[in-house]
C-alpha cells in the first residue's frame, strides 16, 4: 500500500500542536509584560522642553526650594509651573545672553507665556490634587523621584492605577514632616513606630483611601 504522508509529517504536526499551545501563552504574557513596561507607563519619559531647564543644577546645586516654581502645590489641585517673571528674577541679572535663554527673553518681550510639556500625566479620569498630598505629610520625591539629580525632568513613577493603591493602602512609609516635604534628598525613617506617628499626626485612614471616588470623580 503506497505511504499517503512523508514521516516528516509526524514532526510538523507536533510542532503545529506545540505552536497552538505556546503561542496563547506567549500572546497573553507579552501583554501582560506590556502593561508595565516604560512604552506603556512612560517611565523615564523625557519631554523636549522649550528650555533644558535642569533642575539638577536649580534644585541640586543652588538649593531652589520647589515652591518657588511650583507656587500654587499647597493650596491647590495644580502645582502650577513658573512664570517667565519668575525665570527673570534671577536671569535679568545672570546669563542674560546665552542662547539657551533665547525663549525666555522672547516670552517677556512678546507677553505670551512659555508652553512647558508636561512629565507627568495623567488620564483626564484620574483626579489627583497635589494640596491634600502636601497638607498629609507625601513629600515630592515620593512621586517625582531625585529631581535634584536630573539634569533633564523625567518620569520617576509608573503612575499606574496599582502603584498609587500601594500607597494608599500603605501610606504610613511614605510620609516625612512638614519642614522635609520639599526635600528631595530626604531619607525617611520607615520603621513602624515612625509611620504609626505620621498617621496619627496627618489623621490618616486608610480605610476609605481605596474608594472609588477619592481618584475617580
């Protein structure tokens, strides 16, 4: 009786079987894996700026508390970026002809302020309001990193949905006093008897921190 199929076929019909199985497999994982990957959170993300402002240099280096760009983070949902009357306190009177500063030159001079790129976004249905986090003791570093040492802003923080409910289940660690909210070099004492008293002290409740409606409005 003549063969119908050449042997090779037992071995391409395994291989077409593993494939059938592996491949969900790889499909499902390789998604999973994109969820958090920098493509997906846009961790380390570094938008061009209309001027490298380097906060390494203004907040490392001359010791430029973060409220004096960002003045409006205590009492407000936006922390606020700097105006060019801001930038021109100081650079009226230092590096006043450098290229670099082109934009800001142009920005006084036309009345039309600069449009700076945002680092850190947010989808339009995540509330976030930078006041309550500063009045409750969350220092600046604990979501925008080591600014001090980046010379260009970059994304620090996944800002996934399940990063910020790590802190708001657990918030105590990630507490300092008032006088070190700025302080992005800070060390926090993690023990529990410190994260204990900064609840206690900032009245914090964890119980109701996980709602729905305290990010989604």
């Amino acid at each position: 009786m003549a063969q119908l199929f050449d042997p090779s076929a037992n071995t391409f019909l395994r291989v077409v079987m593993l494939a059938l199985v592996v491949a969900p497999l790889v499909f499902v994982g390789g998604m999973v894996a994109s969820q958090w990957s920098p493509f997906t959170t846009g961790l380390d993300h570094t938008p061009e700026q209309p001027v490298p402002f380097s906060h390494k240099h203004h907040v490392g280096e001359l010791g430029l508390d973060c409220r004096y760009c960002h003045a409006s983070v205590e009492d407000t949902a936006f922390a606020g970026m700097p105006s060019t009357h801001i930038c021109m306190t100081c650079h009226s009177q230092l590096f006043t002809n450098v290229p670099m500063l082109a934009p800001v030159r142009e920005s006084l001079a036309d009345g039309r302020p600069l449009i700076w790129n945002r680092v850190n976004q947010l989808p339009d249905y995540v509330y976030f309001d930078h006041s309550i986090h500063i009045a409750k003791g969350v220092g600046c570093a604990e979501c925008h990193g080591a600014v001090h040492d980046m010379p260009l802003m970059r994304q620090a923080q996944p800002l996934s949905m399940g990063w910020c409910l790590s802190c708001h289940r657990d918030p105590g660690p990630h507490l300092r006093a008032q006088n070190a909210i700025t302080d992005t070099t800070f060390v926090a004492d993690n023990s529990p008897q410190q994260a204990a008293a900064l609840m206690k002290a900032y009245d914090i409740h964890p119980a109701h921190l996980t709602d729905c409606s305290v990010c989604h409005r």
